[in-house]
C-alpha cells in the first residue's frame, strides 16, 4: 500500500497587501503564511478547517528557525491555532530538506496506519541574507563550527565554495558549466510569475562578481517569505472522505512510493573526506520504492549553489559530474538510461523560498507536472512523469532527503539497499609543525557583520592520517596568503603552527 498525496498549495509575500503585511509582526507573517497555505489547499480540495477536522489524524511540521520557534510544543500550538486540537504531531528540523524529511515522515505513517489522515504544513519568514546584516551573522553561528570553523572567517558560502573548488579540480567541471547551468535556471524563472527572479534578465556581468570562490550573486538562493501544505493519506481514506462530502469527488492524487534520507555531520569540519549522505539518501529511496532508478522520467534537485545542483544529481544517478554538468547546461540530467528534465520552475536559485522550507518549491514543482499544485509553475511536461524524484540538502551538504512520486499505483516489493560505506566523521586535532596538504581553498569576498574582514582565504588540510583541518594560509614570512593562485589542490604542503593564538596552516616551500 503507498501512501498518496492530494495536493499542493504555497503562499508568498506577493499575494498579500503590500502595506498591511509590512506593518504585521514576525509571528503575524508567519501564521498568515501557514494559515493561507492550509485553507488554500483545502479549497483546491473543495472543503474547509472545520469540515475536515474529524477526519484528520496527524500534524507535520518544520521547525520556524528564523523566529526560533523550535521543539515540539510550537507544532502543538499550531495545530491548536488553526483549529486542530488533539493530533499526532510530529516536528522536522533537516535544514533545507526538511520538507522531504516531512513528507518521509507523513509517508511511514500512512504506510503504518491506512486509516490516517496527515496534514503537512510549515511556513519560515527569513529576509535574504543579502539585506540583514543580522540575519547573515546568526546563520553563520547556526552552519559553522564555533572552534575549528567560526575563527578562521567560514561563512555559509565560503564552505559551499570549498566543496566546489575540490569538486571541479576532481572532475573537470568548469566556471564555464556554472555560469551556463546558471543561465538556463534563471531564464526559466524569468517567464514564471511566482518566481523571485520573475520579469528580471540576469547581467552578464553578475556572473564575474564572485562572493565566495566561484560563486557569485545569481548562483545562490535568494531567501523569501514562504508557507505551503499538501494532505497525504490512502486511498481508503480518501474514498471515505469523497464518501462523506468532505472533499470533491473527482479530487486526483498522486502515490509517494518511497522515501529516504541521510545525515552525515552537524558543520563541514566533521565530514570526513568532504563525503556526501546524497547518495545514501537517494539509495534508500529508490529501495524502499522497490523500482529502479532508469524509470525516473523527472526531478527537482535542491539547488542552493549551482554547484550543487551537479553534486547531487550526479550522486543520485551514479553518473559522472562533469557528465551531468554538460547535460545540466540543457536542464536535463542522466538517469542511467535517458536524459529528464529538472526544476523547471527555476529551482530555489529563483524561485520563492524560505530556508527551513526550501524543499516546498521542489513539491509545488513536482505536484504542478500532475495538476494538483494549486498555483502551479508555467512549465509544465506535455504528460505527467510515470515517476518523479524530489530530493532536498540541508547544512553544508550535511543531510539529504529523497521522496519518489508515482503517476499510478506501484505493485513492487521493497528492496534491501545496496551495502553502501557508512560515512565517518572527522574529529580535528591539529598539532604544531604537523604537516598536511591543502585538500580545497577559496577566497571569501562577502562577509558583512563578521569579525574577519575580507578578502581573505580559507583552506581545508588533510593530515597523513586523513585527519581534516580548516584554518586560513600564511607564508613562511608569516603574511597572510588571501588568493588560492599558486596553490595546487591535492598537493600543495603545509604545516601547521599558531599564529595569534590560533592554529594557522603555513605553506612549506
């Protein structure tokens, strides 16, 4: 039996009056976005609160982390506020693929019960970190290491940069790919209107303004106000609620059959080797579902850097990186079999999304290909995918999420997951006049409200025992090195030893 979903809806700053939702609190935005999301999509489902509220069993949300609305009593008091007194409810809080953590946790549910009835609901009101110097600042205490990462400057971006710099040298991915994978995403979002980047053509030179190593303005995610909810439940149950006039007759669905995820380590420092849980989380989906990965016809890939977006979809599919970049470069990726479209709303790059919630633009992407996203995306396949792929990232590439949508119903037995290496954990311990070799290295342009003033340099090391260290890089004259030119990835020496108190990585000549 899989699980099926009903529906989408999504709620952005743009739907409401302008002046009144500028004048609201942080609170009032924020239940304006979730209230309008839930009642948006039971209209799209022809009922309302009140008249499905018998019905409904369970309650899952994501942690609100922009107004530190954390732990389980505020999914209570959610539930309570929008009518719904004495459910299950369940909190999520996987960073960027919480919303495929939520889905994956209404999805057991249902499978373990056909007779509930889950509401998936969560909304986030950050501001772009481009604009609150604060905000930049507290997201940098949230993502980064207060010993081995903090001191040495790391930002969000910068520690996004580092995986890419090492992924390019690896693979011979290209600025060229980036920019032209940029490129293609942002036209797409250019013809959507619920896009962020809607009616806005990029400047070409944009692209050659970086913030952090290779990345510049249009290859990040731009973070909006955003809420959305969809309902998962049977068919049993969905009969029964067609059965007592709750919801219209002809209301259409979709089945989740499967769902999988995979934490690595809470900060970059801690990930052994720089190793991704993408893989891990995608193997135990596709297992679970019980099909292969060659009959996935389309996906949505968390997109946070375009790099990323290359990072997974080649962990995903087993196919090399480089060849999923030159396909990215047309918005299609390999499957193993053939090449299927992606993000054709634009992906997070562009689209509206809230950090907690990010993965919700990859759901109204996914639910608009089969009609049931209530404002669906402008994009749209000319026939609905037999299978779908949504897969989120949260942390610097530090947990993944993988939910697989089918047009019809699935008769297929779970499979065990293929013996996959645990992935290990990094534990820094740099000692002086060690030595090591620079394993990644970028220059981190953008860091307003931090203590480390840039341009400045940040390199991760790698000791003879694997061990990883990330400190910023000196000459033997102790000045401070702020360019990677000169370095060689994987061969460059250093040793360490302290410079103002702190463990420093000096290049050996």
């Amino acid at each position: 039996m899989d699980p099926i979903l009903l529906g989408v809806s999504d709620t952005i700053e743009s739907e409401f009056d302008a002046e009144v939702y500028k004048n609201l609190t942080p609170l009032e935005k924020y239940h304006s976005l979730l209230f309008r999301s839930v009642d948006k999509l039971f209209g799209f489902l022809g009922t309302d609160r009140e008249t499905i509220k018998p019905f409904l069993t369970d309650f899952v949300s994501v942690e609100a982390q922009s107004l530190d609305r954390e732990g389980y009593g505020f999914t209570i008091k959610d539930a309570n506020d929008l009518g719904f007194g004495g459910l299950a409810c369940h909190t999520v809080d996987l960073g960027g693929a919480s919303v495929g953590g939520a889905i994956q946790s209404a999805h057991t549910i249902v499978k373990a019960n056909p007779y509930a009835v889950v509401l998936v609901a969560a909304a986030d009101i950050p501001k772009s970190v481009f604009k609150q110097v604060s905000d930049l600042k507290r997201l940098t205490a949230t993502v980064c290491h207060k010993d081995w990462e903090m001191p040495y400057g790391a930002t969000l971006i910068g520690l996004y940069s580092l995986l890419c710099e090492r992924m390019m040298v690896d693979t011979g991915v290209t600025n060229e790919d980036l920019e032209e994978i940029t490129k293609h995403f942002r036209t797409l979002a250019e013809t959507n209107p619920r896009a962020f980047q809607y009616q806005k053509p990029m400047v070409e030179k944009q692209l050659k303004k970086p913030l952090s190593g290779v990345y510049s303005t249009p290859m990040i995610a731009i973070v909006t106000d955003h809420g959305f909810a969809t309902l998962i439940t049977s068919e049993v149950m969905k009969q029964k609620l067609i059965d007592n006039k709750v919801i219209k007759s002809d209301a259409k669905h979709i089945y989740v059959i499967g769902s999988g995820h995979s934490a690595h380590a809470e900060y970059l420092i801690q990930k052994k080797d720089l190793k991704s849980p993408a893989g891990l989380a995608c193997e135990r989906a596709v297992a679970s579902s019980g099909i292969n990965r060659s009959e996935i016809e389309y996906a949505w890939i968390y997109d946070c850097f375009t790099g990323m977006v290359i990072h997974e979809a080649s962990l995903y599919f087993g196919v090399s990186p480089k060849e999923t970049a030159t396909a990215l470069r047309g918005g299609k990726i390999s499957n193993g079999s053939k090449e299927i479209p992606i993000n054709l709303s634009g992906g997070i790059l562009n689209y509206q999304a809230a950090m907690a919630i990010s993965g919700a633009t990859g759901l109204v992407d996914i639910a608009s290909q089969y009609g049931l996203a209530v404002d669906p995306i402008p994009n749209i396949l000319r026939e609905p995918p037999k299978v779908s792929l949504l897969g989120g990232n949260g942390g610097i590439d530090s947990i993944n999420s993988v939910i697989l949508f089918a047009k019809d119903k699935v008769e297929r037995t779970p499979k065990e997951p293929m013996l996959l290496k645990p992935l290990e954990v990094n534990v820094p311990n740099p000692k002086e006049m060690e030595k090591a070799t620079i394993l990644s290295a970028t220059t981190i342009y953008f860091n307003p409200g931090g203590e480390k003033k840039p341009p400045y340099l940040i390199v991760c090391s790698t000791k003879e025992n694997g061990e990883m260290v990330l400190t910023n890089l000196y000459d033997k004259e102790g000045r401070e090195i702020v360019s990677k030119e000169g370095l060689e990835l994987g061969k460059t020496k250093v040793e360490f030893q302290r410079i103002d108190g702190k463990i420093q990585a000096v290049v050996v000549v």
